[in-house]
C-alpha cells in the first residue's frame, strides 16, 4: 500500500520537515557525535582472561574490558565468550554481558540452540597463560588471540581467513567494543572479495555491494524509490565469494541481532556498529554460493511451500472503489487472453480502513460470495490486505475482542496509541502467546465472513503516521475524511526522556539520520514479558507472519500464502515478499532485479516487485519492458497506486501482446517454477538467482545485476532502457538456447552477444546439459497444470558425447506439507545421454501413483544440440521400435540456427522433435533413438 513515505522521497522539503517536526520536540543529538562522524577508534578493547572447554564440545571463555571509556557509554565489564561448531558447515561466535541477562532474538521465534547460562564467578581472578589458540571443526576453523582479544575464522581446506577481527594495522577499525547501546565489530576483508546481502536496501549498484554505500538495518516504512536506505526488511548476513587462483569460494556470514545497526563496508573491512543486544555470529563454510544458502536456510528455517496458483500471475492495486470494478478487471483479463489466477484487494474493501471488515456499500457480502464462487470454480484466488494497527473504536469487534484480551503494546501501561488508515490505532504485540491465539480467531471469523484465500500483510515494520506518545484530540474527527489519510491527526509529544528514544550513538535511521522512533511506535513503548520495542522493534513483521501463518493453516489445514512487506532473517519460512512501494521509472525496473536476487540470498525465494510501478503512470513502453521482467519474477503481480491511472496489462495494445508472450511462456514453464520451488523448501536454493550460483568460477558475472538466472539453467536478459530494441547480454560459456525458438543458438567462450529485442520481445536461454519440464501453458494455471508435458533436453551444440539431467516434483498443492511420502506427491529425475550416435532418455519416477491418478502425460519430447543429421533412425520407446508411419508418433528434424560461427569448422546441430507419444508422467520411460552422421 501506499505510504506517506512515498510521496515525500528524495525532497529537500521532507528531509526539512522530517527534521523539523521531531527535532522541534527536544530531540537532541548532542549526547553523541552522529554515526557519520563517529571516532574510528573507541577504546583498548578486551582481554581474555579465562578459557575452557563446554561439555558441550564447545569452548567458553571470560573477557575483561582493559581500559573503560564514556564514549556511547559505560562499557560492560566482562563479557562471555562461548565458541561451538555446531555443525560440520556452521560455526557459531557468541559474546554477551557475563553477568546480566541481554537481548537477544527470542529462541521461540528463530529456534536454535541455547547459548550457555551465564557463569557470574568464574574467570574473575584467573589468568589464561595462553596468547594464541585455535579450536579446529570439520570445515572451519576458529582462532583467537587473548590480548587485545580478537578472533578470526579460516577455511580448513585451503587456510583462507574468512573474518578476522583484530585491527592490528588497521587504519579503518579499531578494537571490540561492547557497551549497554553500543557494540562495534569489525573484520579485514581482502580487496577481491565480493559481497552480497546486508539488506533491504535498493542498491544503485547492482547487488554486489559497493565500498562506502551506507548499509543500515531497521525496519522502516521508507519507500523502495529511496536508494541506499534502510527500508522494510532486516537482514543482517552476507555471502562472500572469492576467486583464488581460478577456483571460488563462497562463505556466509550472519549476525543475528534485531537491533538497529549501521554496517560500513570499505572494500578492505567491514564494521558493525549496533545499538544493543549481542553478537551472535553464525559462519557458513559454502564454499559454494548454493550451498551456503542451504546451510543458512538449515538454520533460519526452509522457505515456505507456495501453493501452486501463486506461481501464476497476480492483479492488484488500491483503488478498485468497488466490486464492480474487480468484476471487470477479471474479465477484461479474459477477454484480452492474458493470463490471470490471482485477484486481490488493497484496503478498498474494508469498512473504513479496518482490518476483517467489509465495506457494506462497495463490496456487500452476499455479490462478493457470488463473485468468489464464480472465480473458485475456474481455479482462481482471491487475497485481500491487512495492516496490524487495529483501529480504536468502541463499535468495532476486533478491536474489543482485542482489549478484552489484552493483545496490544503497552506504553505507561496503556495500549499504544497511533495512527495509520482507520485513524487512531493500537497495535497487537505479536510477541504474546495470547495475542497469536487472539489474531488467529480473528483470521478464522473473517474467513467464515469472506472465505479469502491468503493473506497480504502491510505497513508492519510498523508503520505509524505519527511519533511520540499521542492521544485522540477532543472536539476534532481524526481521520477527518478530507485530505491525504497520512498526516497525523492526534495530539502527539515526543519522547526524548528515555535513553531507548534517544540512544547515545545514532544510526543513519531513513537515510537522513532520524530518531528511530520516528514515524513507528515508540523505542521505549513495551511488549509481552516487559520486550522493549527498541529491542524487538526489526521482528514485528516477522512475528505478524508467524501468527499470520498459524491462524491460516488452522482454518481448513491448506498450505497458507502470505505476503509481508517487512521480513527479517527467518521470514521466509512463513512468507512472501514484494519489494514495497517503487516507481514507474526504468532506474526502478533495474533495481528490482537486485533486490529479488538478494531476497533469495535471504531465504525468501518467493519474491517480486510491482510490475509498471507502483506509482506515478509508466508509459507504455516502460510496461511492456517490466511485465518482460516480471513474468519471470518468483512472484508476479500488477499493483499500482490510488493516485495513478490504471495500469492492468490490457490497458494497451502493445502491452497485451508483450504480456501475452512473456506470461504465457511463465505458464508453460510453471512446471519448472513449481519444482523450484520445492527445492526452495528442501535445500533453501533461490528461484530466481544471480549468474555466479552456477557459474562460480566465471567472474565476469559476479557483479552482473542486469540478468537473472531462474534455477542453476534458465537465464532472462531483458530489455532495461529506453528506447532499445536490442539488448546487450552477458552469456557464461557454453551453448543456450532461444525458448522461444529452440532453433536459435548461442556457443559462448564466455562474451557478450547483441540480441534483438523488439517491444514484444525477450530473449531467455536455456543452458546446456539441462532437461526441462513444460506444459503447453494456458489462462489459469488450474487448467494450464492439466496440459500434456513437453521434455525439453539441451546438450552443448555439436557434442558427440555429452549428458543432461533435470527433474519435477507435482503434488496436491492444497496440503500444508510439501514432500515425499505422503501419498500426493511425485518426484521425477529426468536423464539423457548422447554417445556413440545414440542418444537415450529416461526417467526414474519416485511415487508415481499420485501423477498416475492426475493422468498427467509425455506428449512430446525436443532435444536440442545434437551434431547428427536429419536421418534420424532407429527410434525405440521403453524397449519397443518405432516404425515409421505405423503410429502416431512423429519424428522431425531442423538445423539450428548460430548467432556467431563456431571456430571448429562451423560445426551444425540439430533440433530434434519427437511427437503425439503417450507417456504417462507417472511411470518410468526410455527414449533411444540412432542419429545419422553429419554430411
């Protein structure tokens, strides 16, 4: 939804008004110098003074601060060190106070081992002789030195040091520094590596991370237009891939801290500087970039099974007054042959802005029951928004079920007060084993109300219009229904009397240094247990998703789909995401590619951003350039602002076809997605992916931000300039193939080509040595899903020996669980060789009696690459010769057509068609056929 935010970015006259309206209140920055201006260097750091081994297997050890300081505060003491290897990939570094319970992620959202309790007497008067160690685990290996205590962290295999802490010869970091508000550490980086993550933030550089770019991690409703900004999302890790002598090496590494922190990456180190809480450090050995997302993703929990529908293509946009409206949208979709499943609602539905509400006049019950059945029946869904504030009104059941059950964040001991769409408004506090129950009987009442089938989560980082504590003002209706809905309209003062409001050291909070407590709920306002909301302030949306999830599979046991604005480490298990509120421009298009790259870095594969823009108008040849993009994103939808025209697909003619082509090439392809995304669930691996996941050793690509691959085959080169017809792409080495044309192919020795690219027109390839499933695709992806499959088996062009693999997973996508073993699922690996003239293709099916039930069929089988003539002979189909003319199935052959002639000869190769076969999915088939030789 729309955000006041939006409206106001890159303004000189809102980074004067931001200023004015909280600094005006006493806020003061006097305490501290800014984060900008910060001391390089604050004080002698720790020593360790105590050491030894946990029963555990794990190392604890007692630090004891060497020369104290005021610098952001007094510094603690001593500190507790405890080292474990967890796993034979997983490292964990964990330094917190030694003698007073901190703040830390709560263990019952992100579950993961307990770090040791707190041992308040040993180690004070002992002294460890020792001034080097090193504890050495499967994989990595963990080092320290005791004075001034530092550590490091190196690769067993090849010695390489993957985070180093000691400053010494350092000009840009000193030594650890830990204090109640204020802990900084930092690490030598070598000049070659490339960084990725450390989001969300719009990066005008593309994904790698760029040298003394701000990275600051608060989640905060500041527009996705603002560049180098903290915005919704916290995800406090980075991968890291090296190239050493030609050969990669990919490491990760998490902090795992919910507090407010700025991140400053120079090229040669990387400093944390972190307003609270711990240092709970997770180090990921890889060395490959998809294996380290399967050990994070291990640990954070695996991205959620998305049900199959959500795979196809999504409308919204805020602004749909009526139901009428919707209705139209529909069938203007069907009519212009553009594939729809998903039909959504911002909050034009509700009544008065108000979360589980109806608007009686605009979308009365009973025409919308008739509207859902009419849509259920062809397969398509329907999700509506739900923001967390829940307006204060003494006639509105959810907000009385509310206070009757004591869900809301408190501050002086009364619900918080704020304001957001409906008006004033409390906000729940997800972190209340009362307040999940009390939200999932809301979601199962508004079910029974509006049988909806997800949920779209907003404005949860949380988003408020005003600071400050505030109160209702008398004599004054507020909203008071005229002018824009985000000014605030209660009676605020701001909060500077605390030092949870007015921390010591100030992180570059929206890009301009604000309070944190500006524009969301008060940093000293307090949750469930006495959390303060400066400590758990980046978890609420991730806390609203789990309760959000909970309520939804409870309702009718349905794998639940959810989609939240804000996330933090961990949210993928439960959510989707889009990239919030961007802009019809083409600078927007590009950065969208980056920011779904990195949430799939992230552990949320299931990701995209507004197709067109969010707002103002695109034109229309930027439309047909995004939905080019967009159709190949994890997660497509159209959603556009109140304020702008109407930007549905069918609104113009070129955008139509554009739509037509690339969607119904998403709907072909839904097979290959839907099986991405079980792997997604069961090894964390991103749907949508930067070029080094498969080409780690290429380094050309490490920074390459304007293509994509989907899984480790299928690469998108789109159109991101105006006025191009042609686009210039990067292609690793190796054969690809045109999907739209499988005759047309590239052999790269790793260059660039210049593809045409005309309005309606984007080239996407297929690797080489890769067996694809597709489906003849159609308008709903209910119908598409019951077409005959296609196989399509790329070799490297020309090779007389060579080998492919692929496979594809189908299961009843309405079941919570997606796996093996249930009796609803089928898992296929699909195999083909080329050796010798023949080439054989098989498959060996794993419960296939659920595909068998869905009668889902082989009709056609492509094979691309092959150096043999068009006397094609000798066909056998699981065992059994094929004869010429005696059946249905045909057998055809076409030259390919090369971009660029190959070296060697100008070697040919061949596309190779078999057709109308009758092989069931379900069961185990062998393909072989006899090429003839080259002429």
């Amino acid at each position: 939804m729309f955000s006041p935010s939006s409206l106001l970015s890159f303004s000189s006259l809102y980074v004067l008004l931001v200023l004015a309206l909280f600094f005006n209140g006493g806020y003061s920055s006097s305490s501290s110098s800014s984060s900008s201006s910060a001391p390089t260097k604050i004080g002698k750091g720790y020593r360790l003074i105590f050491a030894e081994e946990t029963t555990d297997g794990g190392f604890i050890g007692h630090l004891q601060v060497k020369k104290k300081n005021n610098i952001y505060g007094r510094d603690i003491p001593l500190l507790q060190l405890y080292v474990k290897h967890e796993t034979e990939d997983r490292l964990r570094v964990h330094i917190t106070d030694a003698e007073k319970q901190r703040w830390e992620v709560p263990y019952n959202l992100l579950p993961r081992e307990q770090a040791p309790a707190l041992k308040q007497t040993i180690g004070r008067s002992r002294k460890n002789p020792i001034t080097e160690s090193e504890i050495a685990g499967s994989e990595l290996i963990f080092s320290y030195t005791a004075d001034p205590f530092s550590f490091a962290v190196k690769r067993k295999s090849n010695g390489q040091t993957l985070f180093n802490s000691s400053s010494y010869g350092s000009d840009s970091f000193g030594e650890m520094v830990f204090k109640d508000q204020y802990l900084e550490i930092s690490t030598q980086l070598p000049k070659d590596a490339s960084l990725y993550g450390l989001g969300e933030n719009t990066q005008p550089h593309g994904i790698k991370l760029y040298p003394n770019d701000p990275y600051t991690l608060y989640t905060t409703d500041v527009s996705a237009i603002n560049l180098n900004t903290d915005l919704y999302g916290s995800h406090p890790v980075y991968m890291d891939l090296r190239n050493v002598g030609g050969e990669p090496f990919a490491h990760a590494v998490l902090l795992l801290n919910s507090n407010g922190m700025d991140v400053f990456y120079r090229g040669n180190s990387l400093t944390y500087k972190i307003i609270g809480g711990v240092f709970d450090f997770y180090f990921f050995s890889g060395p490959t970039p998809l294996g380290v997302v399967d050990q994070y993703t291990s640990f954070i929990g695996r991205p959620a099974p998305m049900p199959y529908w959500s795979l196809g293509f999504h409308q919204c946009r805020w602004g749909y007054h009526n139901l009428s409206v919707v209705e139209d949208v529909v069938e203007s979709y069907r009519k212009a042959e553009i594939p729809l499943d998903v039909i959504w609602n911002d909050d034009d539905h509700m009544d008065g802005h108000k979360d589980f509400t109806l608007n009686p006049v605009n979308y009365p019950r009973p025409k919308l029951l008739a509207f859902l059945d009419k849509i259920h029946s062809r397969g398509m869904k329907y999700i509506v928004i739900i923001d967390p504030g829940i307006g204060v009104n003494s006639s509105y059941g959810v907000y009385q079920r509310g206070l009757a059950n004591d869900v809301f964040i408190k501050y002086d001991g009364e619900p918080y007060l704020a304001q957001v769409w409906p008006g004033a408004v409390n906000f729940p506090d997800f972190l209340n084993p009362k307040t999940v129950a009390w939200w999932g009987d809301e979601i199962r009442r508004f079910h029974e109300l509006v049988p909806v089938d997800g949920l779209w989560i907003d404005m949860n980082e949380a988003s408020n219009f005003c600071s400050g504590k505030c109160k209702i003002p008398k004599g004054k209706q507020c909203p008071s229904g005229t002018g824009p809905g985000w000014i605030c309209c209660l009676d605020c003062k701001n909060i500077t009397k605390t030092r949870w409001d007015d921390p010591p050291y100030k992180i570059n909070a929206s890009g301009l240094q604000v309070p944190i407590g500006f524009k969301t709920i008060a940093t000293s306002a307090v949750h469930y247990n006495g959390v303060l909301e400066y400590d758990a302030h980046s978890l609420y949306g991730f806390s609203q998703s789990i309760a959000t999830h909970k309520g939804l599979q409870g309702l009718e046991g349905k794998r639940p789909f959810i989609l939240s604005r804000s996330t933090y480490v961990g949210s993928g298990r439960y959510a989707a995401h889009w990239t919030g509120d961007n802009k019809g421009t083409w600078e927007d298009l590009k950065y969208s590619i980056t920011t779904v790259l990195n949430f799939g870095i992230f552990g949320v594969p299931m990701v995209g951003a507004d197709i067109c823009g969010f707002y103002p108008a695109p034109t229309e040849e930027l439309c047909n350039r995004w939905i080019e993009v967009g159709a190949f994103y994890p997660f497509s939808r159209d959603h556009a602002n109140y304020y702008s025209p109407r930007q549905e697909l069918y609104q113009w003619k070129t955008v139509t076809k554009s739509a037509q082509n690339a969607l119904g090439m998403r709907y072909k392809l839904l097979p290959y997605l839907y099986t991405l995304n079980y792997m997604a669930h069961t090894s964390g691996a991103p749907i949508a992916r930067p070029l080094f996941f498969s080409f780690p050793a290429y380094k050309e690509c490490y920074g390459l931000s304007t293509q994509f691959l989907l899984g480790s085959s299928l690469m998108v080169s789109p159109v991101l300039e105006q006025g191009k017809t042609s686009v210039k792409a990067l292609f690793p080495p190796g054969s690809w193939y045109s999907v739209f044309d499988m005759t047309q192919t590239i052999v790269s020795k790793g260059q660039y080509f210049t593809l045409d690219a005309p309005l309606n027109v984007v080239n996407v390839h297929l690797y080489q040595n890769t067996i694809l499933p597709m489906q003849q695709g159609g308008l709903i992806s209910k119908e598409a899903r019951m077409t005959p499959f296609t196989i399509i088996v790329t070799f490297p062009a020309g090779s007389s020996e060579a080998q492919a693999k692929g496979n594809l997973y189908l299961d009843n996508d309405e079941l919570p669980e997606m796996k093996l073993g249930n009796g609803y699922s089928t898992y296929v690996d699909l195999y083909a060789t080329v050796k010798g003239g023949s080439v054989k293709i098989w498959s060996e099916v794993q419960e296939g009696k659920f595909a068998l039930a869905q009668g889902w069929k082989i009709e056609k089988v492509t094979v691309l690459g092959l150096s043999g003539s068009v006397g094609t002979s000798g066909l056998e189909i699981n065992g059994s010769p094929v004869a010429n003319g005696a059946s249905d199935i045909g057998l055809s052959a076409v030259e390919q057509m090369h971009l660029q002639d190959d070296d060697e000869g100008k070697k040919k190769s061949m596309m190779v068609e078999i057709s109308g076969m009758n092989l069931y999915v379900g069961k185990n088939f062998e393909i072989s056929m006899k090429m003839g030789t080259q002429g």
